[in-house]
C-alpha cells in the first residue's frame, strides 16, 4: 500500500482540498477502508486498484461512510498515479460509472466528469432555518439539494448550524449565488454535508456536476 495526501485545486502548498489517496496492490475489505478514512480525516480519501484490463478502479470514503462520487480526490487519485510512473490517461471504474482523467502538456490534470441537473422541489423542512437565509430557488437531483440565494455575500457570510442541517434529507447541501458584476468568474458556492461527516468542504468537484447545469 502506498498512502499520499494531495491538495486538489491549487498549484501552493497547503491550499485548495486535500485528499488522502491509497494505492492499492489487492482488493481491500470496505471495513478496512473506512477506518483508514476515518483516521485520516479528510472530507474523502480515495482507494485506487490497477485493473488487469489497464484502467482503474476507484472508490471513495467520507470519515463516515462511501460516496458514490468525488471530484477532488478523483483528480488526486489522477496526480498520485502520474507521480507513481503510471502512464495516463486513467479511466477509473466508479460506482457513478467510468471517470476519465488526462494530463494536459504541463502536467495539469484535466477530469470529464458528469452533468447531474435537478429539478425544482419544495423548500426541505427545516432547511431555511438551518442555513439562516432565504433561499431563492431550491434544486436536487436526488443525491444533493443547490440552494441559489441573493448574492456572492450571502454565501460568504453564510454561518449555518450545522447540527440543524444535519437533519435535512440529502447527502449535502449546495449554496450558490450568482457573481458580482465584476468578478472574474461566474458564480460563488460553498457546499456542507454532515450527514456523510463533512461539515464543510473547501472545494466540491461533484457538486459543479450540479452546479455547471444550473448556472448555463
């Protein structure tokens, strides 16, 4: 076995969203994997096996339970590989179907991942008051809830209780806004899910599957 922790989304140390990543050489127990997650403490740490048809299998574990999909520990699963002399592209056999990931001529790590859109619903019990904000628009695909609120500094000034949130029916909740006028990017979120043990996750790749269809 060999264990690496890398931050996804930064090109600086100690920045952006580590992910654990293990590289297996056999099949693991998912007991076994849980509890190495649960002792690492990331929001995911992901389990890569070589395949005997040359691609990969993946999974990935929160400290409380497996996710069927995580973007940030995908791209470090894809980092890991290519720091270990594997020759990409990776196509990684996931429980959200193949994930492929390539390394573009300075080493970046490029990732095609799924688009998941949502379709309105009613507000969740409780979910308002556990954010401490109003929404405007309330989304889910079945597997996270996309919360749209006023502005950029509605996210950033969010201060949700997370106990409250704890209790609403989803994986993790998505709370999103449209950018300021002269910002240089489109729209703002941040993403909480202490259902699965993450109270807040720095950086979300899974939940821009939500959120990429949303914004467009």
């Amino acid at each position: 076995m060999r264990l690496f922790v890398i931050d996804a989304f930064t090109d600086v140390p100690f920045r952006g969203n580590p992910a654990g990543v293990v590289l297996l050489d056999a099949p693991a127990e998912p007991s076994w994997m849980q509890a190495v997650a649960a002792e690492l403490k990331h929001s995911e740490t992901a389990f890569v096996r070589h395949r005997d048809d040359g691609d990969y299998d993946l999974r990935w574990f929160t400290p409380a339970t497996e996710v069927d999909l995580c973007g940030h520990a995908t791209l470090a699963a894809a980092h890991a590989l290519a720091s270990a002399d594997h020759a990409g592209p990776f196509a990684f056999h996931t429980r959200s179907g193949v994930l492929r990931c390539h390394l573009d001529a300075a080493g970046v790590v490029e990732m095609e991942f799924p688009a998941q859109p949502g379709e309105p619903i009613e507000e969740p019990p409780g979910l308002a008051a556990a954010l401490g904000v109003a929404p405007k628009a309330v989304v889910s695909n079945g597997i996270d809830v996309l919360v749209e609120v006023e502005n950029a500094a509605a996210v950033a000034e969010l201060a949700p209780d997370i106990e409250r949130l704890r209790g609403v029916e989803c994986r993790g909740v998505i709370v999103t806004a449209r950018a300021d006028t002269d910002a240089d990017h489109d729209f703002v979120s941040r993403f909480f899910a202490p259902r699965v043990g993450v109270d807040e996750d720095p950086v979300t790749g899974s939940a821009h599957c939500k959120l990429g269809p949303y914004w467009s």
